[in-house]
C-alpha cells in the first residue's frame, strides 16, 4: 500500500475520490432460516393442533375441566388449536417446552425460564416467565407439563448449516443483480477546487444519479460542464437463474423436513403419492410427538392409582382411523372373531356401548365354513 498512498499525497482530488460511497455492505438473509424453519414446523404444529384429548373413566368420555381446558380454551388468550401449536412449535424449535398451571386454573406456556436437575428428587423450575411476567414461585416437575424433543439433528443443523446457506443464498441474489446492472463511468473536471462542500455536492449528485437509474425504466439527466456519464455496459442476464434460487431454498427446506419426519411430497403440496406421504408422515411425523404428549398428560394429570386402574387420556387426531374408509377390515375382524365389536370400536376412537352383546366374540358361517374345512 506504500505506493498509493504516496499517489494519494501527490493528488489531493484522488485521496478524496476513495472516500465517495460505491459499494454497499452484503446483508445476510436471514429470512432464508425463517422460511425453512416456519414452513416445516409450523406444517406439524397445525396438524398435531388439530388433535382430540379425551379423557377416559371406565371406557367411557369425561366432559369436565380438563376436557375444557385440553380441548377448548386453555387460558384466557388462547384457544385449544393456538395453544397446541404454539406448543408444538417450541417444543421442536426450543428442543423443550414447559407448561404451567396457575391458581386460576389457567394452562400457560413458559417463554423462559430456569431449571434445576437433581439425581433423586424431582427437578425444580425457577424464574418462570411469561410475557413480561416473571413468577416468583418455584414449580416441580410434578406439577408442570414438561417435555424435550430430544433432536441434535436439528439443533446442530439449525445452528451451523444455516449459516453457510444464508451466506450462499446472499452471493446467488448478488451474482444475479450483478449480471443484470447497468455499469458506467463518471468523468470529473479535476482542475475545478475540491473543497469539502463541493465533495458533499457531488456525492449527492451521484446518488440521485444512481438512484435515477435504478427506480425508473426512463431517466434524464442533466449534462454539467465537468462531469460526463457514459454507460460502458449493460447486464448479460446470464449468472444464477430465478430457478436456481428457488432450488436452494427448496433442498434447505427439504433437509429439515427429512429430520423432523414430514414427507417432501407433503411439505411442497404435490399429489403425487399422496396417499402413501400422509401414511408414513402419521407413522414416522406425527405419532412420535403425539406418543409423547400424551404419555406426559397421563403422567402429570393422572394418579398412578388412576392409571392402572384403567384411566386414560387418548389423543386422536391423525391418527385416528376412518370407519368408513376400513369399512371392509372392521367387518372381517368382527366375522373372524379376532375381535369384539367394542374392541373395534375402541380400535377407530369411539367409546364402548353398554350393550353386553357387544363384547361378545362373534364367528359368521362364512369363517365356520371355512374353518371346517367348507361343505365337504
């Protein structure tokens, strides 16, 4: 650099020039996480939001204040289906999230709070905040809702791979803007005096040019003594194409709904297979966290004594199954007599009738014939 500075000390008017604003920062696109992480996790929020809890006393629905709370409206600001989303979300955004109960009997979702863990006793919340408040009380584990998703896939990806893409998307939409500009140079009259106000007035001057150009498909200029503009050329158009942008944005997409368990299929709207997506997406999406949520429901608001004795609280939602749909498997598991008809209807979510017929095992002819070995 020892020579140019010693250009710059000779010529006052270049030294000057190399302060003039001609480039622009790079700016990180952070939306590119946003637009990854709300489209997949938000897609099994809303599925899993759409679930039903009941709670099960002798094989028959109870309609009381958990049922309002699980199903209704957990607290004064939530309905049910904003509650379990949000839920869901942190859950897998957060890898943890922690619902408390206050005096008011209303289910709140903690935005922050401490956690201290013992080998013996159960673990103890502190600073439990929500909104802007922040309660004093501490809260055991057995009196909250607490569940951790338990995913290093995500959480490492989320933190290092974001980056990486984030900085690839940026130099993709800056090589495309880039091979689409309009170049030119700009020719000054240095014998005129370059004094600090002049400079202000001739950056300005710039500016508007350039912002002349960039907003308006027709720009006029005027032509001062002592300062030419000439175009020296113009954008090719080749570089990175509108479908390679997309395409990054698609495989980063892609990548979290293969570790959170939504089919690609799904996530982008295609039909194709779709029968299949939705299949493998309750079995491998959707089940797991279900599984989970409603092990810790059972756990938290019911006794143990409860419990074994037949107590249950199911969530269906995806996964319950549509009568109509295995119309056929409902009738040969009942004619084979591999099941009662209220096992069946336990099978699809329903509630046990109180007919005793009903939990009798029944064997059409069709399966005694055949079992007999037909009419011979």
């Amino acid at each position: 650099m020892g020579w140019l500075s010693d250009v710059l000390k000779r010529n006052s008017e270049l030294e000057w020039m190399f302060d003039l604003d001609l480039t622009s920062e790079t700016t990180h696109r952070a939306y590119l996480k946003k637009l990854a992480l709300e489209t997949c996790i938000n897609f099994i929020a809303r599925t899993i939001s759409q679930s039903d809890f009941r709670i099960m006393v002798d094989g028959k629905r109870q309609f009381d204040d958990w049922h309002y709370l699980l199903n209704i409206r957990p607290n004064t600001d939530q309905t049910a289906t904003g509650f379990w989303q949000d839920f869901v979300y942190r859950l897998i955004y957060d890898n943890e999230v922690l619902v408390i109960m206050t005096e008011n009997n209303d289910l709140l979702i903690a935005d922050d709070f401490d956690r201290q863990e013992f080998a013996v006793y159960p673990d103890i919340f502190t600073n439990v905040t929500v909104k802007d408040y922040t309660f004093r009380r501490t809260f055991r584990m057995n009196e909250v809702i607490h569940m951790e998703y338990n995913n290093e896939k995500l959480t490492n990806f989320m933190d290092g791979m974001f980056k990486d893409f984030g900085d690839l998307f940026s130099r993709m939409i800056e090589i495309s803007m880039r091979n689409h500009q309009i170049r030119g140079t700009v020719g000054l009259d240095t014998s005129q005096k370059l004094d600090k106000e002049n400079q202000s007035k001739l950056q300005a001057f710039i500016d508007k040019l350039f912002t002349s150009f960039r907003k308006n498909t027709v720009a006029l200029v005027p032509k001062l003594k002592g300062f030419e503009y000439d175009e020296v050329a113009k954008g090719d158009g080749k570089g990175q194409s509108i479908e390679e942008i997309t395409k990054l944005k698609r495989s980063l997409i892609d990548d979290i709904a293969n570790i959170i368990g939504i089919p690609i299929a799904l996530i982008h709207g295609e039909l194709s297979d779709y029968e299949t997506s939705v299949k493998a997406y309750v079995k491998f999406g959707n089940s797991p966290i279900v599984r989970k949520i409603q092990n810790e429901l059972n756990a938290k608001i019911l006794t143990k004594e409860e419990y074994l004795n037949g107590s249950r609280i199911d969530v269906f939602g995806l996964t319950e199954r549509d009568v109509v749909e295995n119309a056929e498997a409902v009738d040969k598991l009942v004619a084979s007599g591999a099941f009662t008809r209220n096992e069946v209807r336990e099978l699809f979510g329903k509630e046990r009738s109180d007919d005793p017929e009903l939990d009798k095992f029944v064997i059409t002819k069709n399966y005694q014939a055949a079992s007999e070995g037909g009419e011979n």
